[in-house]
C-alpha cells in the first residue's frame, strides 16, 4: 500500500482529481498564472502563435511589467505597450511600470494563498512557496498553453524535507542559511525536486525571511521551494486576500528523497563568489575585497525588512569614496511603508541612490549595469557571468547586511564589526 504524501504530492493530487505520486505525470489546474516583460517571446506572443483567442479563466491571471521598468529603449516600450492592450483585451489583471517584482506583486495582492498551484514565467516563481503552495517557474509555451486550456501536465516532484532549528543570532539571516544549503546541495542536488521547509526554527522567521528561503530553492536545481504554513502565514495574509484557504502539511509517513537540518544556531554571514550562487564562503574569507557597486533589492531582498535592517545599519554612517550604493524597493508597497517609517530617509542621507521599484540591475537589462573590471555585492539570488549586464563584472551575493555594511567601508564586510 503506498504511504502517505507530501505537500507537492497532496496538491497535484486535489489540482488533477487523481492520486498524485512522485514521478508520475497529471493534468492539473492551476490556480495562477501570471507571466513578466522580461521572457522572450512574451507569453502573449505564444499565446498567438499557439492560436489562442481567449484566456480560459484571465481572473485567475496577471502580467507584470517588471524587469526593463521604465522601460530603455523604443522596442522595449513596445512590447509593454502589448501587454497592455492584451490586458485590456482579455480582461487580465496589469501590474503597470513601477508595481514591483512580479513575486513580490502577486503575493502582496493577494492572489495566492496556500495549497494552492502557481505557474509564473520565472524561474524565482519558486518565491511564492513561502505561502505554502506549490509554485514553479514554466516557460512561455507552457503558460500560453494554460492561458488557452486552463490546464497543464505536471510532472509530480520528489521532496527533500528541510529541518529548521534553532534561531539565528545577530547579524545572520535567513539569506546566510540559505547561501549555505545552496552550497551543501550544490547546483544539481535537488533537480526537479521540492525544499519543504518545516520545524520549530521557522518561529523566528519572518514572512519575508521565509519567501528569501524560498527564493533559492532553484539555485540548487529544485522545482520548488515550499513552507509549511503557521501562525506567521495567517497573520500575513490577514487583510490581504478574502480567499479561503487551508494549509498543507506532509503526512508522518510520506517518501522524501533525502531529509536534511538546517540549524540556525551554526549560521554565520556567508556571500558567493563569483561566478555561481553554489560558489559560497564565509564573509570572513573574502573580507576586504574592494566594492565599486552595493545593491539592495530584488526579488530575494527587496522587501520592507530588508530596507530597515540597511538603514540600521548606515545610520549616523555614509557610503564609502568610490562606492556606490543602489537601493531598489521590491514593490511599490514596500517603498510607501519605507518613505513612511523614515527608512527612504535614513538611506538618502547615507548617500543611497533609489531605483524605481522592479527587478532593477538584477535583470542586466537598463538600470544599474556595472562597468568592466568592477565588483558588485548585491543582495540578489544570481551572480553568473554577465548576469548584471557586464560578463567583465565580478559580482557577490549577501545579505543585505553584508551590502550594506560594506557599502559604508568600500570593501566586503562582516556586519556584525558595525552592528557591535
């Protein structure tokens, strides 16, 4: 008699009407969909080539116009200009120039709740975990694909369960201990896998830790990163959607591939090198590197929490001669909340330059682009060459306590020298 299931395995089985396992292959459907500027084709355009003429269900869908916002060229303006006139034709949700990160957008609007299944034409769709539902970056063909049907074939995930203890000490985030399972696992441990994150250690984690967590679960292969839900999920999703929903957790007995323990006491600040996420070391191993260009945001680090804990961190300091400091608020929201608590402020005044809310120099695309021999520290979720634009850049992945303390010395550092 097969076992029990895990979460992946319990909502493809609900989305499909069948009993979902492990390998195997379902027609499910998905509660979700949403798809950026930054894919090419767009998703609009396979949706034409496949002939689409309608959207099965365009409530259940967004666009996002994320990753060239404000768009830098003519053709670039272009495309966005068809993404709004196929928005309004179908009837689909836009989140217009200057909303945010198509993960943070979706999530903060409410459209996803848990247990539920979620396609983005991203590969960080994986963020959206952090909710508890089973979310996954698909390309444009398989999203134009369920725009038109309102279905799609999945293939069902293994699952390595991810057991959090302890609590994270000062000067450590979640961003370090997912730097540091991404390195145990490297960049092929987990293919086509989900990271089921469980445990008494998540009590300490934040929502916005939790989607960081999710966040990286693709850097090491995986399909999805998902969290069990808790009282913190409840408390974030409070007034943000009026869906009803019910959490999803594995069964005692269900098959996972490989189980393994994060424990946050053990910890420390860590960055990746150039040129892989997988490329990971202690600050304390690479202190003292010279920065040319610290950014803080994207869809990792981009969020309210992010931008407070910098602040924190420059007050009362200001950016390194010969280092620049580029802050790029995740979403329109978080940037409000941020003029509002005197966080946009206290980063000005660091000598700070802001970058409209979206993907920003992450993407490589317009905003941010480093020049050829200069370092980058970046609290985003990728450093492969040319990944910010220029393949002569060196670029460093961090917290964003890493960034910004090392903003204010112009070399890479340990933050926990400036929060003593």
């Amino acid at each position: 008699m097969p076992g029990g299931k895990t979460i992946a395995e319990k909502i493809l089985s609900r989305k499909s009407g069948t009993d979902a396992r492990a390998g195997q292959i379902v027609l499910a459907e998905p509660d979700f969909l949403f798809a950026h500027d930054g894919n090419r084709p767009l998703a609009i355009e396979a949706f034409a080539e496949l002939r689409g003429r309608t959207v099965k269900h365009p409530e259940r869908m967004a666009l996002v116009i994320d990753h060239a916002s404000p768009p830098p060229t003519a053709a670039v303006a272009a495309l966005h200009v068809a993404m709004r006139t196929f928005a309004r034709a179908q009837g689909i949700r836009l989140y217009d120039v200057g909303s945010g990160v198509c993960h943070l957008v979706v999530t903060e609007h409410g459209h996803i709740v848990p247990g539920t299944l979620v396609m983005g034409s991203d590969s960080h769709t994986c963020t959206e975990g952090a909710l508890n539902c089973l979310a996954a970056g698909y390309g444009v063909s398989d999203i134009a694909a369920a725009m038109i049907s309102g279905q799609q074939w999945f293939r069902v995930p293994q699952t390595i369960r991810i057991e959090v203890t302890g609590r994270l000490r000062p000067g450590v985030f979640a961003k370090d201990a997912i730097l540091a399972l991404v390195a145990e696992l490297g960049p092929d441990g987990a293919v086509y896998m989900v990271l089921e994150f469980r445990g008494e250690g998540l009590a300490g984690l934040g929502m916005e830790e939790r989607f960081t967590l999710a966040n990286l679960a693709i850097e090491t292969g995986a399909k999805a990163g998902i969290v069990e839900a808790d009282g913190v999920t409840a408390a974030w999703l409070q007034g943000r959607t009026v869906t009803p929903w019910t959490a999803v957790v594995s069964d005692p007995d269900a098959d996972f591939a490989r189980r393994i323990v994060m424990d946050l006491d053990l910890v420390e600040p860590m960055v990746s090198c150039p040129d892989a996420p997988t490329n990971v070391r202690p600050i304390t191993a690479v202190a003292g590197t010279p920065v040319h260009q610290a950014v803080i945001g994207t869809c990792t680090n981009g969020r309210l929490s992010d931008l407070q804990e910098a602040a924190r961190i420059l007050a009362g300091r200001r950016v390194a001669s010969g280092t620049r400091l580029l802050v790029v608020p995740g979403s329109r929201e978080v940037f409000e909340a941020a003029a509002r608590d005197g966080t946009v402020s206290a980063l000005l005044a660091a000598g700070a330059t802001f970058v409209p809310p979206g993907c920003g120099p992450c993407a490589g695309v317009h905003a941010g682009v480093p020049g050829p021999g200069e370092t980058v520290v970046t609290s985003a979720n990728r450093n492969f060459k040319g990944r910010m634009g220029n393949p002569q850049a060196a670029i460093y992945l961090a917290s964003p306590a890493v960034v910004a303390a090392s903003a204010v010395t112009g070399v890479l550092t340990d933050p926990r020298t400036l929060l003593e």
